[in-house]
C-alpha cells in the first residue's frame, strides 16, 4: 500500500511538474547543437539577423544575400546592389529584407521563384541616401524599416518617411512598442509616426543599445554596449543585479532576446551565447569551446519549436534548447560511458578512459565545466560497473577492482575484467563478483571489501549474473549460452552447473541476456522474452512481460526504477514502459528516437536518479534526460514540394514552392506535353531537430502502388512516362519517428502527337482514306484482274472457241465433207436420177417425136376414109400433149432445185425478163446437155435451141469469150 501510495503522489508530481518546466531551459548538460559552417550552406561569413517564414523555412541577413533554409538544402537570394544584407522579416512567406541603400522583399514570379522586389521607388527622393536598413518590423500592418538616418513606413504601396532628431541607434520591438536611441536626445518610442521622448538618461548617450525586451511586471530590459543590461521600470533605469550580467558585460553583450518560456538568451561578441532565467541565473552557457563555430553572436532568434537559431561572425548554429535531453561529453572531459551512479551527492561515471567523478550540485552548466569531473587517480582503463552495496561503492574494472571513497580509489583486486557484483540473499558480509574468468568472493572487514578467493568449479565470464537464492546462481554467456550454478553452503565453490542452449524451451540464437524485473528473472532473446520454471525445468514465453514488449524484437536490456517504470534498449531504440495509475503501462519511446546511434551495442546503462535526472550512458558520453521536460513530440511539420521540374531532350518546365501548384493543394492537374516526359521533385520538411535523420517515402500512383523504403534524399525523378494521369504521393518521417502528411502533385502526361486523339482522328482518316483508296484500287485491281482475267478467259474462250471452232471446223469440214461426199453422192445420186429422168424424158420425148412423125406418115399414107385415121388423130394429139405436158417440168424442176440450190429462183431474181423457155434452157445448159439433146426436150430443132441460146446470151448480158454453160454453172 505504501509502495502504490509513493507512485499515486509520483506520477501527481508528474503531472504538475510540466507545468513548471515545459518551455524551461535546461541548466544540466550541453543542448545539441549543430553547426553550419559556411561551406555548407555556400553563403558569406557573417548573418546579420534571422526570422522563420509561415511555412517554416528560415531566413538569415548575410553578407552575400538573403540566405535561406529550408531544412534539407540553402539558397542564397543576392540583391541588385549585392550589399550585405543587415535585416530580415518574414510577414507569412513574404519576406522583407534591408541593406544599403536597398529595401524590398521577396516575391514569386509566375514560376513561383524568389525574385528581389524592390521599394527604392517608393522612396521620396530627398531619403535616397539611408545608408544600411538595420532592422525590419511589423507594426499594425505596416512594416518599418529602420535605417540610422530614417524610418520608412511601408503601408499600402506607399513608403511614408519619420525623421529622428538626430541619428539614431538600433530600434527594438518590446510589448508591441518600438524603441529606438538617439544618440543626441535620448530614449524614443515610435506613436502615430512620431517619436516621443521616453527618457534623457545619459545611459543612452555613451551607449549603443543591443536590445530592448520585455520584463515582468511590464518592465523593459536594456541592453547596452558598455554596461551590460539595465532595467528601465518606466521611470527609473537601473542595474539587473544578477551574475549573467557581469559575464555579459565580460563577453561584450551584442543581441538578446526573450524565450517563450519566459528565460532570456543573450549572444556576446566574445563568449558565445548566455542564456539566464528571470533572476538572471545561468542556465546555459555555450561557446566555442563547448561547439559553437564562432564566439561572435550578431543575432539570436527562437523558432516555433522553441529552439534556438545563432547568427554568427562565420557561420549558423542551432541550438536545440528545448529538448529534455543534453550532454555530459568531451566538453567534461566524458567520453564512451559504461556505467554511472550518484553516490554520496557525488556523480561517478565510468568509461573507457577511468573512472571520472565531479560533485553533483556542480553538474549544473557553469562556465567552467571542463573542471567539473576529474579523473579519479589509479582508475585509467576501461571501467565495466559502478554498484553501492553495503554502502560502499564498487568499480568493476579491466584490470581489477576497486573501491571507491570519495575521490580517492582503493585496489582490491587485481584479477582483470570485473563484470558485475551481487549480494547472496541474507549475507551482509558477502559478496559475489563476475569477472573475465569465473567468479569470486569478497568479505566485508573493518567496514570495508576486500578479496577472499575465486569460486572453484567455474571459469567463464560472468558479466550477466542472477543470485536465485543464497546457493543458486544464473549466469549468461553472451556466445555460449546460459548457465545454472549451485553453489556450496559456503559458497567456496560450484557444486552443480546445468547448462542450457537450444533446449529446455530455449531458442537456438543466442544471447540470452538475464533480466531483473519486480524481484524476478527474465530471459530476453531474439524471439522473445522467457521465464524458468523450477518445477519442470523448462522455459516458457508465456508471461507478462512477453506480452508488455510483444514486436519489439531482441530487447537487449530492462531496467526498472524504483516507480516501477521498465527502462529497455532494442537494438533499434530505447524506450520507457512508463506505469500508469491504473498499473497499465505507456510505452514512450519518442524522446529517445534519435539516441540509438549514440548507444553502445552490448553495454547499455542507465541510471535513474529521481524524477528529473535520468543518465543515459553513450558513446559521446553521458545523456542527460529530464522526464519532467515537456515536449510536444507528436507536432508534425508541414511536408512541402520546393521544385517540380518537367523537362525533356531539349526543354524544361519547372515549378518552384510559391508556384500555386505547390503552395496550395489543388485538385487540377498540371497536364504536360509529352516532350516533357521526365519529372524530377524535390521536397523538404522544416525540421531542424537532427535533420539527418529526416527521412522521406513516396511513389507515384498511376506507375507503383507501393510506397518506397524510408530514404534520407528529398529528391525522387522519373523518366521516360507513358502517357496518362499520376499522382505523386511523399510523406516525411522527421528525427522522432513521426509521419507528416502525405503530400501530393497530380499531373497528367499527355501522349505524343502520334498517340494524341487528332493523331488518332488523323490515323482514322487515314487509314479510313487508305482502306478506300485500298478500296479503290483494289476494286480496280479487281477490275482490271477480271478484265484481265475475262481477257484471259475470253482469249481462252477464243483459243478454247478457236480450238473449238477449228475442231468443229474440221469436224464441220470433216461434216461437210462427209456430207458434201454425201451430197455430192446425193447429188450424183440425183443428178443421176435427173440426168435419168432427163434422159428418160429425152429418150420418151425423141420416142414420142419419132412416134409421132411415124404416125404423121401413117396418117399421110392412110387414106382420108380410113376408119382408122381418126384414131391416128387421136393418137397423135395424145402424143402432142404429152410433150407440151407442164408437169413433166414441173417435176424437173423439183428434182434441179434440189441438186442446184434454187438455181432457178435466184436466176428469176436477178433476171427478171427471162421467159421460162430460157430459164428452161439454163438448167439445160447448167446440167451440161448438149443442144442436139436438148431440142428434144423443148421439142423444139436443134436451130431453135443455137437461137434460144444466143437471145440468153443477149439476156445474160455476156460477152462473147465468156461461155454459157460455164456462167451457169457457176451462178
């Protein structure tokens, strides 16, 4: 109940404690400082004056320009006149600046760069000789420009000029108010544009005044050249009594001013910085000496995460005054530590250089603190522990051990390598040591420890070392594995060893690092975290502590404070398991994300003093941590894109921080010609806390989906991007492990001509073109392959026809031939049947007519009376008749059509006046008769046939060497 009612009031001082100390600076250690030299942010010597823009970027007045940090890189912004530049003030992101004979302020151009915007314009011509602007303020919206000769008032595009009585010193801003020095008249403050006379104390003639601030109860404290800082309650002036003012006026007192936690930092010209609270104690001091670059502080500026940015004669640094951690290192003459313990209220730290001890009151930051810790004579080596038992105090060293009084050390043994000391349970006079080679025993006489022997039965290093019980010792061997010992009653020797690795539930990688939690032991391993159980003798995971520290990995070390808070190291980070009312825990790890690369693998060591003193030792020496030092760690700056450039072979486009496409986060899309495929971006965090460690993941979405491993370059370039729509995605980690937003630029890539939808349109046309001109002549192809094709086929036609027709012509010929044979047969057969019937007509008729002139002679012999002449008549007009018959001709005619072709027909036709005597006559004559045969065919003499033969001739119209019958045979 008792041990639960100390935690309830702890953790109550705990809650109340912030209230006190958050935005206090720390007194114990040395802050972390880093230093930018000249050479690294490429920029002159001096910085003149310093301010923080809305987006965080820092802005320095230095010699060759305006100097600008951004938090991964520096720009140097020269103006026209290239003078120094002697003030700076960032209104938002604009940035107002002064050198000689040159006032303005940065602005962006459409590609959202830098670009110097002069007001000399603006200023009355008389007032253009002003001489250097030394300081820049912002006062009801109106910015001031304070040069020694004039203030210029700038107000609505419109510079309005305030003329001192005589010349001035530097004006400062203090509740509101602008106070400003002349060096004839006095003490002034500006009201409505004029300044009004606060007071003519000679202070403020043989003085320049560094700076004006303010002071509780709505005093001011004065700064001055010669006599230090003064306090001026409104009507009287007077010394601040406080020992930072007489280091002040040592160092030369050159700027100051207020912290938000309510302390004061002031910068010398030749002691560094001082930084004192309100009573004007020191609480830090830091110089050359102890990391700054330059003693010289022209300028002293606090940023919004309450640290401290120094302008110096050569170079930047900055101060990180507002972290709970701060060290105790080669400053104190502290190097590698590996132990540490407060005893006696003196500080004790071992390390590989001896055992250093110095007085715990006088750890405070001092202006000496090299003679803080001395070396305590006989201890120089490597120093392994530091434990009080029995009140005394015990150094475990490489060659032996010592006990420790005071500043004074006493060798008790000079066996070498002492790890650890233990106590058996029960035993006052006792103790039990590891070492190098085994164990051994001390015993307490006249108060003190000395060496009694070493424990027989075991020989391996015994740094790790656990006592179960009065007889029964753990130790852990780092390459071997893990050893049970029983000890004999008298603990002279090691009566049982049980050896485990890989068995007994154990795992096969090794270490297994013994821990002491609540009184009990625990085994952290690289799978986890496991206890013994003597009953079956096995080891198990399952326990609270294996869930208390569930994915953290190997935890190397747990040490618990007397709170009850779980201290551990993993080889990634440190961290506290801070118990809670409610006996839960909070795992803290932020504050020491950054500490992991100063720790010292294998030999982790903490102390943990009280609620404000937690000693972390490292290899740069001690750290110095302040649990009650609140620190809003979760703040996460603003992530933004400082250039995006596009670009291709022979052309670029690029965007700069002020550009709206990156200032803002706008949904439109910068859309880009293919020809300026290729993007590369640069991005930054203003984080100035251990920047190194800044670290940045990204991708492009629309070509990976993944996001990158956590990479410390804040620069990410694509080439050669096909065309189509991306949305670039970054997000920044910062030195505490925490993510700021994601940040995005959408763009589009828009495809070549060739791939462009006109191309596209034109590649329609085209190809719709070609495919009708294919069309076109194709078709013609086709026509001309069909002409060509019909030719061909009609000249296979024609030679098919004409082999056809030459075939059928013989075929014909060999037809007409046979049927000529048979015609001519026909015909011979007919004209033999003609010239048969012709003959048989010639014959019957030449019958006929001898019959009939033989009848004429009977007729004319026959006597008139005779009966039978009658009959004779009779007979012979039978016999005339049959000669005159028609038909008989008729019928010749039929049989000479048929074998001479309508001879008779066509001669009617062409001659038309031949009488059918003479047609007669031509088929006589056609079938070749003789005239003596054909008289008796046309019963007529053979004279009338040579007469009928001549009137055809006539007829015929035929001269005389042509011959008849042959025309009539071929007609």
């Amino acid at each position: 109940m008792v041990n639960r009612a100390f935690r309830v009031v702890f953790l109550c001082l705990i809650l109340v404690i912030p209230c006190i100390v958050s935005g206090q600076v720390k007194d114990t250690g040395i802050p972390s400082i880093i230093n930018h030299s000249r050479m690294s942010t490429g920029s002159g010597t001096q910085n003149w004056d310093i301010t923080q823009s809305r987006s965080g970027f820092m802005y320095f007045g230095n010699n060759d320009g305006i100097l600008e940090y951004d938090g991964t890189g520096w720009n140097v912004y020269p103006l026209p006149n290239a003078s120094v530049v002697r003030s700076v003030l960032a209104v938002g992101d604009t940035i107002y600046a002064g050198a000689f004979e040159e006032i303005g302020f940065l602005a962006p151009d459409d590609k959202g760069r830098l670009i110097w915007q002069s007001l000399n314009h603006l200023v009355p011509e008389k007032y253009k000789q002003f001489a250097e602007i030394w300081h820049i303020y912002s006062t009801s919206g109106r910015i001031v420009f304070q040069s020694f000769f004039y203030l210029f008032i700038y107000e609505d595009d419109k510079i309005h000029v305030v003329e001192p009585p005589s010349d001035m010193s530097l004006m400062h801003d203090a509740n509101g108010l602008l106070y400003v020095a002349d060096n004839e008249n006095g003490f002034f403050v500006l009201e409505n544009d004029r300044l009004v006379l606060v007071s003519d104390h000679p202070v403020f003639f043989r003085n320049e005044i560094r700076f004006v601030l303010p002071y509780r109860h709505q005093q001011l404290l004065i700064g001055t050249s010669n006599e230090g800082v003064l306090i001026w309650d409104g009507a009287h002036l007077h010394e601040w009594n406080a020992h930072t003012n007489t280091e002040l006026i040592k160092g030369n007192l050159y700027s100051g001013t207020r912290l938000s936690g309510g302390d004061y930092a002031f910068g010398t010209i030749s002691n560094g910085l001082f930084i004192a609270d309100t009573e004007g104690r020191i609480l830090q001091h830091i110089n050359r000496y102890k990391g700054l670059q330059n003693n010289t502080i022209l300028c002293v500026y606090e940023d919004r995460r309450k640290n401290l940015w120094l302008g110096l004669d050569n170079g930047v640094d900055y101060v990180e005054v507002s972290s709970p951690l701060t060290f105790l290192n080669y400053n104190y003459n502290i190097e590698s530590t590996y132990a540490s313990i407060i005893h006696n209220d003196i500080l004790y730290i071992g390390t590989n250089q001896g055992l250093f001890a110095g007085r715990w009151d006088q750890v405070r930051n001092s202006l000496n603190i090299d003679e803080t810790f001395t070396l305590i004579e006989g201890t120089e080596g490597q120093v392994w522990s530091l434990e009080v038992i029995e009140g005394k105090l015990l150094c475990g060293h490489n060659f032996g051990s010592f006990q420790i009084d005071g500043f004074q050390a006493r060798q008790i043994s000079d066996i070498r390598g002492y790890w650890s000391f233990l106590q058996p349970p029960g035993a006052t006079d006792t103790l039990i040591a590891g070492t190098y080679t085994g164990l051994v025993r001390f015993v307490k006489q006249n108060e003190n420890w000395v060496f009694y022997d070493e424990i027989e039965g075991f020989n391996e290093s015994s740094r790790n070392v656990y006592m179960e019980d009065d007889r029964t010792l753990w130790v852990s061997h780092g390459y071997r594995g893990l050893y049970k010992l029983q000890l004999s009653t008298d603990l002279s020797k090691t009566e049982k060893v049980q050896f485990f690795y890989n068995s007994c539930g154990l795992p096969e990688s090794l270490p297994y690092n013994i821990q002491r939690v609540n009184d009990n032991m625990f085994i952290t391993t690289y799978e986890g975290i496991f206890t013994y159980d003597a009953q079956t003798g096995s080891f198990s995971d399952q326990n609270e502590l294996m869930d208390l520290f569930a994915g953290k990995g190997f935890v190397d070390k747990i040490q618990e404070d007397a709170y009850g808070n779980l201290w551990y190291f993993t080889n990634e980070y440190m961290g506290v398991m801070r118990l809670l009312e409610d006996g839960a825990f909070r795992d803290i790890t932020t504050p020491f994300f950054g500490l992991i690369d100063y720790m010292i693998p294998a030999f982790h060591n903490i102390l943990i003093f009280d609620r404000q003193s937690v000693l972390i030792g490292s290899q740069n020496g001690l750290i110095h941590y302040e649990p009650g030092m609140i620190k809003d760690y979760s703040l996460a700056e603003a992530l933004l894109f400082t250039e995006v450039t596009f670009y291709g072979n022979d052309s670029r486009n690029a965007f700069h921080y002020f550009h709206d496409y990156l200032l803002n986060d706008r949904e439109e899309m910068s859309r880009m010609p293919f020809v300026l495929n290729s993007v590369s971006f640069r991005f930054t965090i203003a984080a100035f806390e251990n920047p190194h460690k800044l670290s940045f993941s990204y991708r492009l979405i629309g070509l990976e989906e993944q996001w990158s491993d956590w990479e410390t370059l804040n620069f990410k370039e694509y080439t050669n991007l096909m065309e189509g729509s991306y949305v670039f995605e970054v997000k920044a980690r910062n030195a505490y492990g925490v993510e700021s937003q994601v940040k995005s630029f959408r763009f589009s890539i828009a495809p070549p001509f060739f791939r462009s939808i006109t191309a596209y349109v034109i590649y329609a046309l085209l190809i719709l073109t070609i495919i009708a001109i294919n069309i076109y002549y194709i078709r013609r192809r086709i026509l001309r392959i069909r002409i060509r094709e019909k030719v061909r086929h009609e000249k296979r036609l024609a030679r098919r026809e004409q082999i056809f027709k030459e075939k059928t012509a013989l075929s014909e010929k060999e037809i007409l031939h046979l049927r000529n044979e048979s015609l001519q047969s026909e015909m011979r057969h007919k004209n033999q049947e003609l010239a048969n019937a012709t003959l048989h007509l010639i014959q019957k008729n030449k019958a006929l007519t001898n019959l009939k002139n033989e009848l004429n002679q009977v007729l004319k012999s026959m006597p008139s009376d005779n009966p039978e002449k009658h009959n004779v008549i009779k007979l012979l007009k039978a016999i005339n008749r049959d000669l005159r018959n028609e038909k008989n001709w008729e019928l010749f005619n039929s049989y000479f059509d048929e074998v001479h072709q309508d001879f008779i027909s066509r001669l009617k036709l062409k001659y038309e006046e031949l009488t059918p005597k003479e047609l007669r006559l031509c088929a006589y004559l056609r079938m070749n008769i003789s005239t003596k045969e054909i008289a008796p065919l046309m019963n007529i003499s053979i004279r009338g046939v040579e007469i009928s033969r001549y009137r055809l001739r006539k007829k015929l119209q035929l001269d005389n060497k042509e011959n008849l019958a042959d025309f009539l045979i071929s007609f």
